[in-house]
C-alpha cells in the first residue's frame, strides 16, 4: 500500500510534468519581432503570414515555423572592377551599396531569405548598372559626373533591377573611381595641358580686356588733349586779339606813338648796355636822340 510520501512525490512529478508541458506548448505556439525585423510563418513550408510589428505574436504549434528576416540597412562593399567608357577607355571602379529588405514575401520566393545569394545579385546588377552609365561617358564625362550624378544613375538602374527580388538599393556609390596604371600618365598630361588651355584662355581675355581699356582710355586722353588744345588756341587768339587793341590804341595819336616809341627805345638801350659793352650810334637814330635829348 503507497504511502503518503509515496503519493506527494507522484504528485510532484506529474505536476513538473504539466507545467513543463505548457511551458513548451506556449514557447511552441508563441514568437517575438524584434524592432527592424521580419518574420515569416509558415505552414508545411508555405507561407501563411509575414509579421512586421514588434512584440508577441502566435502561431500553431507543431504546424508553423518561423525565419526571421533583418529589415536593416546593410552596407556591401563590392569588389573593385574594370569598366569602358564611351571612348575605350579602361578605369577600375570601387563600389559600396546600401540595400535593405523592401518586400519579405518576395525575398523569400526569390532568394530564399538567404543574405549571400541577395548580395551576389546585388553585385552583378550594380556592376551592370555602373558598366551601363560609364560606357555611355567618355571618360572626362566620367570624370565630371562622379560623386552625386553618377551615384544616382546607379542607385535608380540598380534599384530597379532589385525590386524584383524584394530588395531597395538606398545607395550605389562609387567610392574610388581609378585609371589602370599604365593610363595614369597620359590622363595626368592631358588634363594638366587642358588646364594650362584654360589658363591661356583667360589669359588672352585678360589681355583683349587690359587693351579694350587702354584703348578707351587713350582714345579719352586724345579727346582731352584736343579739346585742352582747342581752348589754348581760343585763348591764345583772344590774347592776340586783346594785343592787338591794345597795341592800336597805343597808336591811335600822335603823342601816344612817340611816347610808346621813346619806353620801346629806352628798353633797347637798356638791353643794349648791360655787360661792358661799347654802344656806337647814328646820331640820327632814335637811340642817339634820347641819349641827347633830342627825341621829339
């Protein structure tokens, strides 16, 4: 016959036995989404239900599983590659993405849900897509475009070819943009021949600008000077004139030409005798008269 013993030991076990059992039918029939997270459910391997919202969800135990899915961005640095420009010239392009998950039921059907297979398509589309916008450049149009030009006719071809597998490219950017070694030189030489052209462009437009401005201003100068030139001889006629009146008035008596012809002669005599200097005279010259008074 059990004891009492016996039975609470029973007991005990069969009690450890239920509460085990519900705690794995309630981890069986319940999971977790975590934030920036999907999780697929699926019934006999297909799927009955994709969960994005973050917290406890449910499902059938036994019936259901469950694959959890990042909806984070992840960055995927792409292997260097060679590509052609337009002109048939070589250049070497490293390349990063940044690619999330867009639509989980797609990704699944198409991928698998597997990171690997997604990142090696994603690298085979971002290389056509940049194969397609540098072989359409030649390559000082390359050269040009790079940084936000080139990165968006990358990230939009790209981004177009991955919707089909439920993946959004946020970013195609080439982030080293190289020229074979051999072509470095060449490229270096011609860009630094370009510069010294534009050098001399601005140059000869400096210069056109410089003797535009001389020309003007001489041309300004040779305006003045005539005009200055012109009013000197209007002056210069005026005094003439003035000189003239004033000479005929001197003249316009008798008393008033031999007064103005006796100040004339005593000036002459004036320059005659500076220095040590001997003066001989007619003595019927004007001088000789007012020497002797006898100038009338």
């Amino acid at each position: 016959m059990e004891t009492v013993n016996e039975k609470k030991g029973i007991f005990k076990y069969v009690l450890l036995v239920v509460v085990l059992f519900l705690a794995f039918m309630v981890g069986a029939s319940t999971y977790v989404v975590h934030q920036n997270e999907y999780v697929t459910v699926r019934r006999f391997g297909k799927i009955i239900n994709i969960a994005q919202d973050p917290g406890l969800h449910f499902k059938t135990p036994f019936m259901d599983s469950t694959q959890s899915i990042s909806a984070k961005v992840i960055l995927y640095d792409i292997p260097q590659s060679d590509v052609i420009t337009k002109d048939k010239k070589s250049m070497i392009t490293d390349t990063y993405v940044l690619w999330k998950v867009s639509d989980p039921l797609k990704y699944v059907q198409t991928l698998n849900a597997i990171d690997a297979r997604a990142e090696e398509r994603i690298e085979a589309s971002v290389y056509n897509a940049t194969k397609n916008a540098i072989s359409s450049m030649t390559q000082d149009e390359v050269i040009e475009a790079r940084g936000e030009q080139l990165t968006q006719l990358i990230t939009t071809e790209a981004g177009s070819d991955m919707e089909g597998y439920g993946i959004a490219i946020v970013q195609a950017q080439i982030k080293a943009l190289d020229l074979p070694d051999d072509n470095k030189q060449a490229v270096y030489d011609r860009m630094i021949s370009e510069r010294n052209n534009i050098a001399a462009s601005y140059t000869a437009q400096g210069d056109a600008e410089a003797q535009k401005i001389q020309n003007e201003t001489d041309k300004q100068v040779a305006i003045i000077k005539a005009q200055a030139q012109k009013d000197a001889a209007v002056l210069e006629a005026e005094g003439e004139a003035a000189y003239m009146e004033t000479l005929s008035k001197a003249y316009d008596t008798e008393e008033k030409a031999d007064f103005y012809s006796y100040i004339r002669g005593l000036d002459a005599l004036k320059e005659s005798l500076k220095g040590e200097k001997t003066l001989i005279l007619d003595k019927n010259s004007e001088l000789a008269q007012i020497l002797y008074g006898n100038f009338n």
